[in-house]
C-alpha cells in the first residue's frame, strides 16, 4: 500500500494492467463478472451471423475476425463452435484475441493470441466490454465551479488537483461540459483513441463496440466510476483487487474514428440478429415437448440478453470501414 497520490487513469491503469494487476489474475473477468458472452451462447451465435453478413458484403469465403479484449477467448471459441454449428459452416475465418493477459491452456489452435490489433484486418471487429476499462482521467468541478482533476491514493481517498486543461478541456467542453460544484466525469480522450486506433488498424468491414454507455445531453452528473470484484459492486479502489470500470461516451468514439456510425442498443441490435426473448407457442408443448423445453429455455436466455434495465441497455456503436487503399476490393 501505498500513501502517494495519482491521477485516476495512471493509478487505474496499473491496477488493471501492472504486473500484478486485476486482468493478469489467472481466474481472467469470467471470474469476478458475467457479461452477454457468459450469459449465453446466444451471443457468440449473433456475433456469427454478424461475422457472416460482414464477409457477404465483403464478397468474401474468408473473413478475419479480431476480439479486443478477448478476455480468455470466451467470444472467439463461441462464435466459431455457431459458425461450424450451422451459421455459416463453409466460412473461413482467421480468429485474433487481442489480449494482454498470457494465452489461455486448451485454447483452440485456430485462435490466434497477441498484445496488439493485427493490421489490415478485413471482416469483423468486435470489442464487447473493451472500452469501459480503457482508463481515463476523472474530473470533478470544485467550489468555484472548475474542473479539476481527481487525484487518488491506492487506498480509494481522493482530493481535488490541478485545473483540467489541453486536449482534455477540450473533451469536455464538446462531449461533457461540467459547471456545478460536485459534478464529476470520466474524460474519454483515451477510450476515443483507442477505437479510433482499433478503427484505423481494419483494411474493410464492420467495428463493433459493445458497453454500457451514455450520450451527450443525459450524462450522470456524478460520473459512473465504479468497482466490480466476485460478482458484486464495490467501491472503487486501485489496488488490484477489484475491476475498475465507467460506462463509454460511445458517441464520442464514433466521432474519433469518423465514417459511417450506428447508435443503438443491445436490444435491437441482437434482435436484427435473430435473438428474441419470445416464448414458444404453447401448443408445441403437446405436439413437440423436448422442442418447446430448448426453445423455452432459449428464449429465457434472449430475454436476459434483451433485457430492459439490464444486458439490453448496452450501447452498441456500429462503424463501417470502407475498403482502404491498397486493401482487397471484392470483384
């Protein structure tokens, strides 16, 4: 433990990323919280689909598809177990994990394994959950109405820092203007430039972000910084011991990366992609009775994916990547 004070997205960032930190545990985030890919596999098989209408439009039988925080690989094994299940079984796909954290035993040899975004990608990418860990700094608005950084010890304390100035003022002034004293936000500069990297590094496709997010106008006044550690909501601490997270200004990553951009939400992108929470007709139960217990059961599972209040109000931010120069064109 330690008693000097940092600026929240250095302090966050060796917590969650330093040698010792919460996403090098080998137990990866599967162990601490359940996201739309432990829920169901409902969701890799959406994402297949979406990974099949990509290489459609592409003109394409082999397609690239690259995970960005891949966690231990969850995603990638689930969407290729749907594609080979019936999705699209003569696909070829070359599968990228993106990910900091060592590969995981027993992976699939198929999936490839990497720190860093493979270039000229063409196909999918997909980042579900990615960028709300992407660190960023916290500002809170002091008695005089002044944006200042939040500085902050491994223990949780936090004080009051210097004024927030440059490229951040900047971020905020366009995508979170503060002005009352106690109003705080998670100044997404970094999560900006990280999709617009994730963005630029494609050759053609689709990138797909997936998080909890907000919009310019209905920001929370208070920010959503918050810690996640074995399944429940905790405070905040840098330590190493809990997961650091804050929901994505996801319309300000669309605008870092430019091109076409789609904003919707969980619940109506899956259901464009064939996952709905309706139940079976009851009379299936009689004429068909294990049919109607698997498709009861996978509605149940669609409607936890669709859910309004929870894994449905996820943000999902659509951006199409036009064939760059240089890069394959489909005849």
């Amino acid at each position: 433990m330690t008693d000097d004070w940092r600026l929240w997205r250095e302090a966050a960032d060796t917590a969650l990323y330093g040698e010792e930190g919460f996403y090098r545990r080998p137990e990866g985030p599967g162990g601490h919280f359940r996201t739309s890919v432990h829920a169901s596999p409902l969701f890799a098989a959406a994402v297949a689909r979406l990974l099949a209408a990509t290489a459609r439009e592409l003109g394409t039988d082999t397609v690239d598809l690259v995970d960005v925080g891949a966690g231990r690989g969850e995603l990638l094994t689930g969407v290729l177990a749907a594609l080979r299940d019936g999705v699209a079984p003569g696909l070829g796909v070359r599968a990228y994990a993106v990910e900091l954290a060592p590969r995981p035993p027993g992976l699939h040899p198929e999936i490839g394994w990497s720190a860093e975004l493979p270039p000229g990608a063409r196909g999918l990418l997909f980042a579900n959950e990615w960028l709300d860990n992407v660190p960023t700094q916290i500002a809170e608005t002091d008695e005089d109405g002044v944006a200042r950084y939040v500085l902050v010890r491994e223990d949780g304390a936090e004080r009051l820092g210097d004024p927030v100035t440059g490229a951040d003022a900047r971020w905020l002034s366009r995508w979170w203007p503060l002005s009352r004293p106690g109003e705080r936000a998670e100044i997404g500069l970094p999560r900006d430039e990280a999709w617009a990297r994730a963005v630029s590094s494609m050759d053609a496709g689709t990138a797909v972000a997936v998080d909890y997010a907000h919009a310019r106008g209905s920001r929370p006044p208070f920010g959503t910084l918050t810690g996640f550690r074995e399944g429940r909501e905790v405070r905040p601490v840098p330590d190493g011991r809990c997961d650091l997270t804050s929901h994505v200004a996801l319309d300000a990553c669309a605008a870092a990366a430019g091109g076409p951009a789609e904003l919707l939400d969980q619940r109506t992108a899956l259901r464009d992609l064939g996952v709905s929470g309706e139940r079976p007709p009851l009379a299936q139960a009689s004429a068909d009775p294990a049919g109607y217990v698997r498709a009861l059961a996978s509605a149940g599972e669609a409607a936890e994916l669709t859910a309004r209040g929870g894994l449905g109000d996820f943000g999902w931010l659509r951006q199409r990547v036009p064939v760059r120069e240089g890069g394959y064109c489909p005849a």
